[in-house]
C-alpha cells in the first residue's frame, strides 16, 4: 500500500446529492489469497455472511503451497455462490486482474484473505452506490485487529472527495485505503488493471496502489464511506507501516511515480494541468482542510505571477474555510 495516506477526511453527509432512488447495484467480491490456509475460510464466509447479498463471490488462489487451494475446493467446490480461480502464482496484480476479468456485477469489492467484513458492510457501500450513479470508487474506514487493536479512519465523517487527477499527478497524493476497504464501479477496476506484463513483476504486492492511483489519475469520482466494518487484520509484519526504511520508503516513491506516469500518459496527461487545479478543487462540494491547502499549494506551483499565485490560493482557502463552517 501506498505511504501516502490521509487520515483527516472530512466532509458532508453520503446522500447530500442523492440521485433517484429504485436501482439495486449488484456487487462481485474478489478476494485473493496466496498462502493464508488459516484465514481464508473466516475472508469468505464474511462475504458470504453479508446482509445485502453480492452476486459473486470470487476466490483467487495465487498458486499457494499451503494446501489453501485444496482447502477452498473442499468447502466450496460444490457451492454456487463462490467462483474459485486458481493458477501459478504470478503476484497480487495478476490475481485482482484474473478476479475482475470473471466479474459479472455493476461494482467490484475487494477482500484480501486475511482480512473480514461486519455483516452490514455491502448494505452500507449499496445504499450509496444505489442513489449516487456519478460516484464511481469508494473507499472506507478499517478497524485493525490481532496484534494491534485500532482504527485507521479518514475522518468521522464522509466526503465526497470529487475529482483527484491532478493532486495525485502533481503530489503523488494517495486517495484510497488498503485493499480490504476498496470497492468501484467495474469499468472502473477494469481500466485501472489494464496493464502491461511488464508492471507486474512490480507489483507482485501491493497492487492496490494500481486501484487507486489509476481511478484518480484515469478520472473516476472518489468518495470516502467510514462504515465501521472493514477489519484488517495485523499478523507477522504484513502491515506495510512496520516495514518503512529509506530505502524502501524512495523504491515505493519511485514505482509509484512510474505508475502515475504511466496512467497519465494513457489520457495524454502532462505538467500543464496544473493550470486546471482550481477547477478541480471546485469538484469537491466540502473538502476538508488539509485537502483545502493541498489544492492552494496546487495553484503556488502554476507558472504565472507571484501575484495571481496568491490570489488564487486565497480563494481557495477562504471557500474552504467558509464551507467547513
């Protein structure tokens, strides 16, 4: 996952822009597994334990050695309810691709195997994407547990964060969470999986980054949903803050540039949308204040006078200021 995160979103009720009501989103989850025989029955079943019922549940074995793959045929060989896909292990982009390419629903979940879901987390994403058609990626709250008992949260509140391409383009902003907490429109995950053989060596770990820097750079409305029911499990060193050196900290930094660059140069994306930054702070109808002076920061860097500089960053934090008031 990404450094990157923001732990301060604000913003405004879910439904403040509540299209018609009547349409039932229909869900796929993915959840993929690579050598976790001893959590991955307790990641299904919390899919399957859902109050609003996804259509799919698919299960993606990367090649595991630890008997998961049999594991998996032995519960749910003969159960409609879940798709199992296994293959040689190829790394986590693969897997998410190999999932999404078997999805049949209007939105994918993703769940990675040593993770779980409370009962009411689909019903909770639905009620959003069922009266909000122009969202397109939501992203949630997560509460960890085993060996660290907290919440990862980005706010107490929702925010509809808008439009993300250019913070993200400029300064590398991470707009997401770890996979267990992600979900998007399916056209949505297919674009931003839409890679070349090459990135994935990579991105063997740590492929969500492709989620969520693909949807804000390629152009997808971003929404972030705190629901109380992502649990993210910490075990051995597998939460990527205990693993931080500089080394690692300038390789993520760098792979995660080329990756941006990549997404950018797909929709002819340069330097000079820079120029647009205010226009898409204006996308966000209550943006939180670090997200405030991340857009004034934005417009500093645009290459006109120091002046016109400094009148649109005083724009910009005198609207934010004035709509968290």
């Amino acid at each position: 996952m990404s450094d990157n995160v923001s732990e301060d979103l604000v913003g405004e009720s879910p439904f403040s822009k509540a299209g018609a009501v009547g349409h039932a989103t229909t869900f796929a989850v993915v959840i993929t597994s690579y050598n976790y025989r001893d959590f991955v029955l307790e990641a299904v079943e919390s899919a399957l334990a859902q109050t609003r019922k996804a259509s799919q549940v698919i299960v993606v074995d990367d090649g595991s050695t630890d008997g998961s793959d049999a594991l998996l045929r032995g519960h749910y060989g003969a159960d409609e309810r879940v798709t199992l896909i296994n293959g040689v292990n190829s790394g986590q982009l693969s897997a998410f691709q190999r999932g999404v390419n078997a999805a049949q629903a209007e939105v994918v979940c993703f769940l990675d195997s040593d993770d779980r879901w409370e009962p009411e987390y689909l019903a909770h994403l639905g009620a959003l994407y069922d009266t909000r058609a122009d969202i397109d990626f939501v992203f949630s709250d997560l509460q960890l547990f085993d060996q660290q008992d907290r919440v990862m949260k980005f706010h107490d509140h929702a925010v509809d964060l808008g439009y993300t391409a250019i913070s993200t383009y400029v300064l590398t902003q991470w707009y997401g969470a770890p996979t267990s907490a992600l979900s998007m429109r399916a056209r949505w995950a297919r674009q931003a999986l839409d890679l070349p053989d090459s990135f994935q060596r990579t991105w063997r770990l740590s492929a969500d980054n492709c989620l969520v820097f693909g949807c804000s750079v390629l152009g997808a409305h971003k929404y972030y949903l705190p629901t109380g029911c992502v649990l993210y499990r910490i075990h051995g060193a597998n939460g990527w803050w205990s693993n931080q050196s500089p080394q690692l900290e300038y390789i993520n930094k760098m792979t995660s540039s080329a990756l941006i660059q990549y997404y950018a140069a797909r929709i002819g994306m340069g330097p000079e949308c820079i120029e647009f930054s205010k226009l898409e702070f204006m996308t966000k109808p209550q943006p939180p204040w670090k997200e405030t002076k991340r857009y004034a920061r934005l417009v500093m860097m645009r290459r006109v006078s120091p002046w016109r500089k400094w009148e649109r960053a005083v724009n910009i934090l005198r609207r934010g200021w004035r709509l968290r008031g």
